[in-house]
C-alpha cells in the first residue's frame, strides 16, 4: 500500500468517507444490490439492441462499462477481501476481459473509500485507549493512503519522529472467508469468470493469504526480517517498525517521501533500467538467498525516491515462505533453459508439481513452450529490452491456450502461482518503464556451479 503526500487530493476530506460494512449480511446486501443493478442494466441493454434490430449476445451484455463500474465501486466500498479479490481480477486476469473492464477495474489496486472520521476514532480509541492523542505532537485524520485492508495516516510523535500508520478498517478480518465466496460467487453468476476456470483451490489459498494480511503482528516481523535482510544492500530502504504504537490491528513505522514506482516512466532511460535491475536482483535473493518473497507485485508497494535513488519497500502483509528445496527446483528450471535442456527443464517442472499423471504429449509440450517464452529474458545475451517486445502478451496467450484445451486445467503448486505473480507483476512494471535490463547475467549469479 503506497502512502505520500501527493496522494492528498485522492479523497478530498473526510467528508467523502464511507463506512465499512461490518456484518455479514451486511457486506452480502451490498454485493446481492450490485448483482441486481447489473442484471437490470443487461435487460435495458438487452431491450434497446432488440429494438435496433440486433441479436444481443450475453457475454456483450454482461461486459459493458457500465456494468463493470458499478462492480469496481461496490468493491472499493467494501475493501477487505471484497476489493482485495477485484485488485487480483484486475492484475491477473483483467488482459482476459475488454479493455474498458480493465480499465474501471485498475483503480481498485491502488485505492479504497477511506473510513469515516467517526469510525476511524472507534477504532483508534479502542487499540489505544482514548488518552491516545497525547503521545502525538501532530495526527492527520486525513488518510495519505487507503486501499483493501486498511488506510495509512501521518502523524508526527512528541519525540520528532514522522511515523505511516496504517489502520485496518473495522471487520475486515471476520469477513474474509465469507467476502471471497460472496464474491466469487458474483463473479461467476454474472460470468465474469469463464466456467471452465477452476478456481476453488485458488479461493481458498486467497483466504489463508489475507487472514495472513489481516494480522499486522506477523507483517511487523516480516518487516523487521527485510530491514535484516538488506541493511548491507544498497539501493533500497525499509522502514523501521515503531512497537509501541503496533499491534495486530494497527501497524506504525517510520514515513518515507516518494512516488509510485510506476510513475517513474518519465525518469531517464538509466534511471529506469537501474530501478528494475534492481528489483530482478531482490527477486533472485528472495528466492535463493532469503526463501522468503513479498508476493504482491501491485506497483503502489514501491516507492522510488529522487532524491536518494533508493526504493522504498512499503508492504510486507503478502509475503511467503519457501522452502529450499522448492526453489532448488526452480533453480534447475531456469538453468535448463538457459542450457537448453529440455529434458533437465521437464524433470524440474515435474518435481515442482506442474503435470498431472494423465498429460497429453500435446499439453505438456504447451507447458514447456510456456516455461521457454518466460524465460527469454534468461536466455537473452545482454540488455533485454522490455518496451520492444510483447512478452506479457506472448505468455498470457499461451497460458490462456493451455488452460482452455480440453480436459486439461491443472493448477500446479499454489507456491508456484504466487511466484508466477510475483515474476509477470516484474515483467510488467518492466514493460510499463521501458527498461533494458540483462536478466541473464543477474541470474546466471545464482546458477549451480
């Protein structure tokens, strides 16, 4: 979640703060309204192209901007794992729908309704007592930054200390597991979501992963491992963890001026190649130094600071665990098809669990052409250029082919879909700056001698 001063004028005063819905039957109305509101927009729609004389296809009627804005305000009204869900729609799948859904859909990665004034006291009051304004010299009501699970406030202690707070909203926690089925659901009924997607597994990953994001505690000793991690690296900064004022609902560390790594697309050509260069060489430390990823790649996580040229990590409720035999395999992976070792590439992608026993030759040659074009900026001898070439769509179209053949959706590993979002959301930010980046020398460092 990014937070900065520029980020201001995003919700013009509280007095466009909405309550989060806390009950259950609560937060399902808000979604059981949108559903009837989409379903009375596709009987309009239906109507007037009837009367145009058309045919009206039901995919076409679903999938009109209309429609999907509505879905994209519900969901920001909601936040938690309502919005959170949108925000995945949005990053992952939103290349699959029109590009008008897509677009309504992106303001949901980056931002949310803040709460109310008066909520925002409840809450505040309850997890520090209602003498709590007294440790403070300044405390911005006014959010800097909200977005699925909580909001950040400035605040300045008594001490000097500039402090980023980030607040959960009231609920969001008790309603995760129920968000996700309530949304799902609203995904397929209005088909949003093709049939064919078999998506349970997935589901019920995202619930584990955001009672995991609800608990500011654990996300404390993440960002304290990263501080560890890179205090010897240059180039980045973590903010520091101020205890006192933390705890599982309300998370306070120290602020950090910047601006959202992906409006860095105006920066100089070497800039820009230094800031993804960068963020490749902290994946690969994360995967084979750390074993340990912050696997959200949304762009408002990283900050870029002029003035410092260091990148401010920001958010560490996402991150995951791996085991180093895990990433072994994906080491032997990526040295494969440097190689050009099929058959070394086929064993890797097998023990990490990618084919199912009954896979055709036709589909497993699919999925091996799907491992070959993601690595090609492995296999590339020098900078590859991201802004002169269709990578992301090249994977997507190949991804999408295999998932739509017959008989065959096989989800491999959750591990392994985590890691893919973390890599396309690189690809992408590398795309959206321009940047030329040589990918094989940075991972050619960590290949088995």
């Amino acid at each position: 979640m990014a937070y900065s001063d520029s980020q201001h004028s995003t919700h013009n005063g509280y007095r466009h703060g909405r309550k989060v819905p806390k009950g259950r039957l609560s937060r399902l109305a808000k979604l059981g309204g949108v559903a009837s509101r989409v379903a009375g927009n596709m009987l309009q729609e239906g109507a007037k192209q009837w009367a145009q004389g058309k045919r009206p296809k039901m995919q076409d009627l679903l999938l009109t901007a209309d429609n999907a804005r509505k879905i994209s305000e519900r969901l920001a009204h909601m936040r938690g794992a309502a919005m959170k869900l949108g925000q995945l729609i949005s990053m992952d799948a939103g290349d699959m729908l029109p590009k008008e859904f897509s677009l309504i859909l992106e303001p949901l990665r980056n931002q949310a309704s803040p709460m109310p004034l008066s909520q925002l006291n409840v809450v505040l009051e309850r997890e520090w007592g209602k003498d709590w304004l007294n440790g403070f010299e300044h405390f911005s009501y006014h959010p800097i930054a909200a977005a699925s699970i909580g909001q950040v406030h400035k605040a300045q202690l008594k001490t000097g200390e500039t402090l980023a707070i980030k607040v959960q909203y009231p609920g969001v926690r008790d309603s995760i597991s129920s968000d996700v089925d309530n949304v799902a659901s609203l995904l397929r009924i209005s088909g949003l979501v093709p049939k064919t997607l078999e998506i349970n597994n997935l589901l019920d990953e995202a619930k584990a992963q955001l009672h995991q994001e609800a608990d500011y505690v654990r996300e404390a000793q993440y960002l304290n491992q990263y501080r560890q991690f890179l205090e010897s690296v240059d180039g980045f900064t973590v903010p520091v963890l101020h205890e006192q004022w933390s705890n599982k609902n309300i998370l306070a560390m120290s602020y950090h001026h910047g601006m959202s790594i992906d409006q860095c697309s105006s920066l100089p050509q070497g800039v820009r190649d230094s800031i993804v260069t960068r963020l490749f060489e902290l994946l690969m430390r994360e995967m084979f130094d750390f074993h340990l990823l912050q696997t959200d790649p949304n762009f408002a996580n990283y900050f870029y600071q002029t003035d410092t040229d260091n990148i401010v990590l920001l958010d560490f409720g996402a991150c995951r665990q791996y085991l180093p035999e895990f990433m072994q395999h994906y080491r032997e992976l990526l040295q494969s098809s440097l190689d050009g070792n099929r058959q070394v590439m086929l064993e890797a992608a097998q023990d990490i669990g990618y084919f199912q026993e009954d896979i055709s030759q036709e589909q497993l040659e699919t999925v091996l052409q799907l491992f070959e074009i993601a690595c090609e900026p492995i296999k590339h001898t020098g900078a590859y250029d991201f802004a002169n070439n269709d990578l992301p769509e090249r994977i997507r179209e190949k991804g999408l082919a295999l998932s739509m053949q017959q008989n065959y959706w096989h989800s491999p590993p959750v591990d392994s879909l985590f890691l893919h979002r973390k890599f396309a959301g690189l690809y992408l930010l590398a795309s959206r700056l321009r940047a030329r980046v040589d990918v094989q020398s940075i991972t050619k460092s960590y290949f088995i001698k």
